[in-house]
C-alpha cells in the first residue's frame, strides 16, 4: 500500500458537556490553573499518539465526540488556553477541543503491516496538527481525530499541547473518555490538575537543563525513524535472555529498550568511533517519588539517560544493557536533588559512573554478530534481523508492542 484516501469533515470545537456534574476536585471553569516546575520543563510543544482499535464500535465518530464532551467537563483545563506573562497558567476558559471525523478507505490491518512501512507514514493523515510550533497562546490544548476503517476498526489521534498534560495524564484522559463511553460515570480516576506546593519540583539547574528548545522538540532532523513491531512471544525471549545480576527479571520496558538500543548501535558501529557516546533516552514518571496525589495529571516526568559508549552497547549482552537501564532508573531520585559542584549529580545516567562500563558481569556474546553498516533505515533493519532476536515475526500487529514515534496501537 503506497497510499490511502482518508476523507475528513469539517472541523468542530468540542466543549465541555454542561450536563455532566463537574468532578469535586478539578478545576472549575472560570479557574487558573499555576503551572509546576515540571509543566515549565515540557514547554508548549506538541506531542501526538495513535491509539488503533480492531474491534467495531457503535458509530465511533459521534460516540467518541460525546464522551468527548463529557470527560471535558471533568477536565477542565484540557478545554482551556494558556496564559503566559507573569502569572503563566492554564486558564479554564471552556473554549473547547478541536474535533474531526474521518473515514479510511483500506482496513485497519493492512494500514499497520509494518512491511509496507506501518500507520507513521501516514501520521498526518490520522491525527491534527499544530500551525506552528511551539504552540500558540490561542490553540487549543487538544486536537482530536477518529478515523473509521474499512473493517470496522478504527484510530484515535490525538495531539496535546505538552503543558497540559504528560503521557500518564493523556493516557488517565483518554481512560476517562472511553469509561464515559460504556456508561460509567462518573470516570473511576478523580481527576486531579492543581499542583501541591508542599511537594517538590524540579531544582533550578535541572529544570534549566531538562527544558527543550524548539528545535530539540522536533527531535534531530537528520535522525532516520523506524517503525518496528515486537510480538509478545519474542519480548518474553527477550526477557528470559535479560535477567541480569541477582536473577531479577526484566520488565517489558527493559527488555524493548535494550534489544532497540543494541540493535540501533550495532547497525551504525563502522562509521562510530567505539569510544564514542552511545546514550539511551527515556521518560520517567515521578509521581509516586514526589508524592503527587492519585489522579494527577499534569507533567510530572524528566527524561532520564543512560550513558555507555558504542563499543559497550554493541558488545554486551542483553542482560547487561538491561542492568545499565535499571541503575539508570535507580537513580531517578537525584534528578530531585540539587546539582553538586562538579556537575556530577544530575539524575544519574550522566555522571562517570555509569560512563565506565558495564556491569560486573560483563561478557561478549561471541554468538552476536556486528553489522558494520552506516546508520540508515535500511541498515537498521538489517541489524536488528541479524539479531537472533527476529524483530519482524509478527503475525497479529493489533496484539504486540509496537514501537514507533509516536504511534502506539492498542489492544482495546
């Protein structure tokens, strides 16, 4: 498939539903909602998802539009504008979403096989976008679109304005959105927005060095971006394979991240310097460390990085990656510690320590081979299948993992 046709209506404003009871805790319309420490870093950049469901629902343009409205009247600030100067927030305007319905003339499996490129390619077609970026004071903070297959299944697109809401918050949303749509009402999470002071933020020099610039939102343009889909059979290999020192498992995560991250590494080793950097980025939520309270939905994330050089990356085995992204994640709490002089104490994943080396048990994988290949989509691809991790085997795309920008399918 080179193409697909995706006819779109016209765009509609999506307001709070004023027959649903606003919920005890949330903003009331008409409030400001101060912005965290955490909002600040995000910045007004936006980020989109896919959400792809294979199993028919009732009309889900106008079902999904209503529930919509519903959720909103909980969610104040989602149906809000920003207001910068010196009191920046998020005014609880109730000016609304942006809403659009459109129809896919392709079923929806065919628009996910992932050898004829997966649904990335066609992100523009099945989510709205911004005019501009950053974001404008007068943009909504959501853009919502639901395309209809051929099937019956459908996709829900869905772009935020980053200082709303982080992907935990997007995700307990749009949970709000499908309970409202079976009937359950009010939605089980109490929906919380307004920060506690009493609780910490990001220190200053974090903050500072955590904020992206515009030109960072967008990510690297000379960056190559893959599409590939990881079948739950092949992430439980994985995962037997990744248990590192002590005979803890893996997580899904850890296990996805590491076999990426060598792949990714191996595929460019012959035009990289060994001794070169070879850092891992991830988001790490910080809302049970900070004491946040239960449904919480604003940011409350810091990326974290894993640092290791090529040669280290390319070499070790899967459960040594695995153990360099879990000391990374054991060091999230000094993200909230003040920087120390030597610039060493700042999340952990960048101080020397975790620059020297794999972990104790370190050992190659002589069975591995390295893919001395220059660092294309094409090459990737040929890393990553000479693996003995086989990243292409799946047969049921609506049931795996799918790692992609920003594109995530979901079982419903």
């Amino acid at each position: 498939m080179s193409s697909i046709t995706v006819l779109k209506s016209s765009p509609a404003i999506v307001v709070p539903s004023e027959a649903e009871p606003e919920a005890a805790v949330a903003p009331k319309a008409g409030e400001t909602v101060g912005l965290s420490s955490f909002d600040k870093r995000a910045g007004p950049f936006p980020v989109t998802m896919l959400l792809a469901y294979d199993r028919p629902i009732h009309e889900p343009v106008e079902t999904i539009k209503r529930s919509l409205s519903r959720a909103l009247a909980h969610y104040q600030p989602m149906a809000g504008r920003l207001s910068n100067g010196d009191d920046a927030g998020i005014v609880c305007s109730g000016e609304g979403v942006l809403f659009v319905g459109a129809r896919a003339s392709c079923d929806l499996e065919e628009l996910l096989d992932d050898q004829k490129g997966g649904a990335a390619r066609f992100v523009k077609d099945l989510a709205l976008s911004y005019p501009s970026e950053p974001c404008r004071e007068s943009d909504p903070l959501l853009l919502v679109q639901v395309t209809e297959f051929a099937c019956g299944g459908f996709v829900l697109g869905v772009t935020w304005n980053h200082v709303v809401a982080d992907g935990a918050g997007m995700a307990q949303f749009l949970q709000a959105v499908g309970e409202l749509a079976r009937g359950v009402s009010p939605p089980s999470v109490s929906p919380v927005r307004h920060w506690d002071d009493s609780i910490p933020g990001l220190p200053a020099p974090m903050a500072t060095a955590q904020k992206p610039s515009s030109s960072a939102a967008r990510g690297p343009q000379d960056m190559v971006r893959l599409d590939v889909t990881i079948p739950w059979s092949l992430i439980s290999d994985i995962r037997a394979a990744g248990v590192s020192a002590g005979g803890k498992p893996c997580t899904v995560f850890e296990a996805v991240a590491a076999v990426l991250w060598k792949c990714r590494t191996r595929a460019s080793l012959s035009a990289v310097d060994p001794r070169s950097p070879a850092p891992l980025f991830f988001p790490c939520n910080l809302r049970g460390l900070v004491g946040a309270s239960a449904g919480y939905y604003g940011n409350c994330t810091v990326v974290q990085v894993v640092g290791a050089t090529t040669g280290v990356v390319a070499d070790s085995a899967i459960g040594d990656l695995v153990g360099l992204i879990r000391l990374a994640k054991e060091k999230v709490p000094d993200v909230l510690r003040p920087s120390s002089d030597d610039g060493n104490s700042n999340g952990g994943g960048r101080g020397q320590e975790q620059e020297e080396g794999p972990p104790r048990n370190y050992k190659k994988r002589k069975e591995m081979r390295v893919c001395a290949v220059s660092n294309t989509v094409k090459h990737v691809e040929t890393a990553i299948r000479a693996t003995k991790f086989h990243l292409t085997d799946c047969v049921d795309p609506i049931r795996c993992i799918v790692i992609k920008v920003n594109v995530f399918p979901m079982k419903q």
